[in-house]
C-alpha cells in the first residue's frame, strides 16, 4: 500500500517544493494574523503602509517551515505541523490578551506548568472558529502531503538523515541568527508607526505577532549570576512569619517627578513663595524622617522605581541590559505589600492611569495587591490639561481609607500620581495657562523657561498634595504612618537643556561630579501622626533604623516601612536587606556608598561586602525566574 501511494504522489521539484514553501508560509501567516484579536483587515492596512512588516512576519514561519519541510522531506507535511503550532501560539496570544491585556512572550514557555494551574482562575472564551480552522487546515494539509512528494535531493550524500538534520539546521540557525540581529533590533522595532508604543497588546495587534513575538526574544532579559546555584538560594529563604508588626496603617505615594530641585542655590524663591512650603515644613516635624532615595533611572522608569521600593530588589541588577522590570516580572513575586498582606491588611494599588501601561494591572497582581484602582474605576477625579490632578488623587486615597476604617480593615496602600508627567510644554495645562516665573539667578533661553515653569507649577500641586495628605491623617484617630517620595528627575530638554543652562552636576558626565549618584535623587520623608508615633515609640524606632544621613537606595525604601512598623523579620527577604542597608545605604550600578559615607567601586569593596552583593543578586534571579509564591 505504502509503495502505491509513494508512485501515485505527484513529484515537486526543487524550485516547486521552495516555491510551495513561501507560499504556504504567506498563508500560515495570514491565518496566524487572523486569529489574533483586531481585524485582519486592519492588519493588512497597516502592512500596505509599512511593507516590511510582510517580511517581518512571514520569515519566521518560512524558516521553521523549511526546518521541518527538510526533517519530513516533504513540505505539506512540515506545514501542517507549522501551521498547528504557529496556529496554536496565536490563539494562546489572542486568549491571553483577552483574559490578561498581556501578549504571549517566548518567556512564557517556563512558566507552562503555573499557566496551567492559573486557567481555572480566568473565565476563558475560547475562540472556536479559530480553533477549528487550524485545525481543519493542519490536516488537509497533512492530507496534501500524503499525495504531494518531492523529487531527491540532487546530491547523493544529502538524500538521507544527514541531509535531512543539515538542512533543518542551517533552517534554524538562520532563524536564530535573525533573531539575535535583525529581530533584535529596538531601532527598527521603533521605526514602525503604531497607535499607541506604549500598550504593548495593541503593538502585537498591528505590528504582527509573529514579529513582535520574535523581537521578545531579546527584550526583558534576566541575567544569570555567575554561581548562581537554585539549592542555595532556595536555602535562604527560611520560611516567612506573619503578626509580629504593629497595628498601624500604611500610606506610601510616589509622586510623578517630584524633586527638591528647586532647593538648588541657583534658584531665588524666597521662604514666603517657596514650591516646596509643605516639604520643608513637614522635615522639621519630630514625627517625620526624611533623606533622599537614589532611584534607578534618570528622567524617566517610573515603573522601575515602584519595582525596587517594593520588591527591594534593583532593576539595574537584573539585567546587563536597559530593562523595564515590570516586563522581566511575570509571576508572584514577595513585596512590601505580600508582607501586609499576610498579616491581614488590605493591601491596595491606585493610580490615575490605564490598567495596561507598564503592565501595572497584572504586575500588582503579582506583588499581592488585594486591590488595584486606575482611573476607569476612579469617581470624582480632576483634570488639570489632559492631567488628573495631585489634589483629587489625594481625596480620593482619603475617601479609600475611611471606607477601609468603617470596614474595619488596616490599610496598606501604594498610589502612583500623573500629573507631573512630562512632557512640559506650555500648552501642558491648558492654552494661555499663566504659569509663575520660574525664579533662578541664571539667565535662560526661553526653552528652559518654559521647561523649568511647566515642571514647577507640578512640583507646587504635589506639595500641595503632600501637604494636604499631612493634615487630614495629623487629624485622624487612626494611626497612620505616610511615605511621600519622587520616581526620578524630570526630563528638561534634550542634552539636559536647563540642567546645563541652571550650571548643575547633573548635566555633567558621571565621572566628572562630585555627587555621583546627583541625576538619581529624589526626596523621601516617612512621617507618623501622633497615634501611630505613641504605638511605634517613634523615637527609638527611628533611632534603631540606623538611617544612613541622606541617600537610601530605593530598594530599602520598602523595607524601611516594615522594619518601621516591626515587620522586617517576617520575611528573611527583608531581613536580609534591612542588614545590607546598614553596611551599603546606596547600591547604584557599578558604585556604590557606604555607611561611612565614602563613595567607592563595587569592585573595591572587601571581599565580604562584594559577596553580599552576590547574594542580593542571586537571590533576587531566584525569586524573579524560580521561586513558586502561592
């Protein structure tokens, strides 16, 4: 029978079986497109306008085509199996968007066993049509490949299992060879317009998802630590307690650029018109701590930030490569608010924002937020321009808690603003808004100007939103412990215009300052009322932090929040960073500042301090890419 059908199939020669090949990998793309969540026809608009992108898309699936055209001998056959499984990845991207808002990324494949386990938790619409159609076509074409064949390779030698395995291999090392240079590429990758560059579904919808499948492959990299070793890491982690802290509530607000820049001596701002009136006042209150957090990013990574301060873990570590942390994390992760969590507070996330940008909805997720607000769920929210403002995000964090007081509950809550965002142009907050003069004894071009009066006006409304969250919670009967801190420096001009203009370090190169760490500080204050400082005993709490006596890495901004409230030994995590804190107050790249205050190379810490390093880097790869948290 098998002789029969081998003389009944029809014999394709070789520029047949190649032509064959592009033209089925064209089709297994085009169904791969179809079955993602937009239009195809949206699609194919947005090809006819970029046309590379057809190329982009349809490579992938030709070579693999090819790979397995090569190990069957026979190219039906190898469709069939490509189309299933390239069909198969797209319907998984499709389902994941839809449940998730999140992409399928080539990450994802080490995470199939926690996937599974995670189904029952979303209500899946599975798409049959698309289900069907793969399948229907996966076996018409394996029925194809039962009466289609192709002729011998010309040469003798390769007609056998070695010109089938070389032939799939230089297939795939092609492939492999794209996706390290040509896929990688965040050049190119930039160059390609789409709606929005920042929602990362609505990326993969209109560029193609095999593409930008494939660009994934070199983004968001985890870097491994020399002698990383999983049984040792996994010994660190000791087991976590719960119930050892004080009952107090827990309000931490990283506000969207916020900075003391203004405290500079160029500036001329007397006391009586001072942007930062309420900072300054609330740094002489006895309740309060206050220094400046060394952030991981300069004039932008506001997510990276909201990652270090509260997984105590450090974006710049993770990677030799610029990441975004929140893209690297994809799993329960331990954070300050898993820590409150546990001990029965209702641990909570807002943000005046879009669910998707960042990935925030599933990133809080992840770090144990009970709750997450954005701004589609936000009632009675303000806008200053196209901006919510400082001062109706603060009503409502203070509406949330008197609800979480009237429930009964402790409350631990992480806000992020916006309104502070750049950029910061004059028409930010609205045509003909009259903004203050910014006031420097330096004369300016009239870019800077405006850059410096934009940005300042916000730094005075995030005052104003720090001031006001210090009196309403300095009246509360609840105790009530405040972090108030920036992300990072704002953005003023390309080749840091006004920060060259206003004569600062931060606008000269890192090795010629005298503050290295000046483009990453931001103000932090950690202020108590007085029924939260009578429970914590304020005084010698704070004395026992041994703070450093100004720059704090933000990776131990969150754990000073649970050391503060006696909570630190509850996870050996924490723990663990509360003893770095002490020896290292600011780990920064390659450099670093010690508890006694000299700035040195990692490389020329002792030999013990350089192996805790190692250790924070070790264990941090451990919880990012191995530990399981339920």
């Amino acid at each position: 029978m098998k002789r029969i059908l081998h003389e009944k199939k029809w014999q394709l020669n070789w520029p047949l079986s190649l032509l064959a090949a592009v033209l089925l990998a064209g089709g297994i793309t085009l169904v791969a497109l179809w079955c993602q969540p937009n239009s195809l026809r949206a699609v194919l608009a947005v090809f006819r306008g970029q046309p590379l992108l057809i190329i982009l898309n349809a490579m992938p699936v030709g070579l693999v085509l090819l790979a397995a055209a090569f190990l069957f001998r026979n190219v039906f056959y190898g469709a069939a199996l490509v189309n299933f499984a390239v069909g198969c990845l797209s319907i998984a991207n499709r389902i994941k968007i839809e449940v998730r808002n999140e992409p399928v990324f080539p990450r994802d494949f080490a995470l199939l066993k926690e996937a599974g386990s995670a189904m029952g938790a979303y209500d899946i619409h599975y798409p049959v049509a698309a289900i069907a159609v793969v399948i229907v076509l996966s076996v018409v074409l394996a029925a194809m490949g039962v009466f289609v064949g192709h002729r011998p390779f010309p040469l003798a030698r390769l007609q056998g299992w070695l010109g089938r395995i070389l032939g799939a291999a230089v297939s795939m090392a092609a492939l492999a060879g794209l996706i390290v240079t040509v896929y990688a590429s965040n050049d190119l990758y930039d160059s390609f317009r789409v709606s929005n560059a920042y929602y990362i579904p609505s990326v993969f919808n209109e560029l193609g998802f095999p593409y930008c499948f494939c660009h994934q492959f070199t983004t968001y990299l985890i870097d491994k630590p020399a002698g990383y070793d999983r049984a040792e890491a996994e010994s660190w982690e000791t087991g976590d307690t719960t119930g050892d802290g004080a009952p107090v509530h827990v309000i931490m607000v990283m506000n969207e650029a916020f900075s003391d820049l203004t405290d500079y001596d160029v500036f001329t701002y007397s006391k009586e018109d001072d942007p930062l009136t309420n900072l300054h006042a609330m740094q002489e209150d006895p309740n309060c701590i206050s220094g400046h957090v060394v952030v991981p990013s300069f004039a932008g990574g506001t997510a990276n930030t909201e990652f270090d301060t509260l997984t105590g873990m450090q974006t710049n570590a993770i990677s030799s490569t610029t990441t975004s942390a929140f893209r690297a994390a994809n799993r329960n992760l331990d954070s300050v608010l898993r820590v409150f969590a546990r001990d029965g507070y209702h641990s909570s996330f807002f943000h005046p924002g879009d669910d998707w940008f960042y990935n925030r909805e599933n990133v809080y997720r992840w770090f144990g937020a009970n709750e997450t607000v954005f701004a589609d769920e936000m009632e009675g929210l303000a806008y200053k321009g196209g901006w919510v403002t400082d001062d109706s995000l603060a009503s409502y964090v203070e509406s949330r808690f008197e609800e979480a007081v009237e429930q009964g509950q402790l409350l631990c809550n992480f806000t992020t603003t916006i309104q502070n965002h750049m950029s910061y142009t004059a028409e930010k907050y609205g045509e003909g808004y009259d903004y203050p003069p910014a006031q420097t004894s330096m004369e300016l071009s009239e870019q800077a100007e405006t850059l410096l009066e934009v940005y300042i006006e916000g730094v005075r409304d995030a005052d104003a939103m720090l001031g006001r969250l210090w009196s309403y919670f300095s009246e509360q009967s609840e105790p009530v412990v405040l972090l108030f801190f920036g992300d990072h420096l704002p953005y003023l001009g390309d080749n840091q215009l006004a920060y060259s203009e206003l004569g600062l370090e931060i606008a000269m190169p890192e090795a010629k300052r005298t503050d290295p760490f000046c483009s990453y500080e931001t103000p932090y204050v950690i202020w108590a009322n007085d029924t939260a400082a009578e429970i914590l005993d304020w005084d010698n709490a704070v004395e026992g932090l041994d703070l450093p006596e100004d720059d704090l890495s933000a990776c131990y901004l969150g754990e000073l929040i649970l050391e503060l409230t006696g909570r630190e030994q509850e996870s050996p995590w924490f723990s663990f960073l509360s003893q770095l804190r002490r020896e290292l107050p600011v780990i920064q790249k390659l450099s670093c500042l010690t508890a006694d205050g000299q700035t040195r190379k990692l490389t020329e810490l002792p030999e013990t301090q350089q192996e805790q390093i190692s250790k924070l880097r070790k264990w941090s790869y451990y919880k990012l890419k191995e530990k399981t948290v339920s």
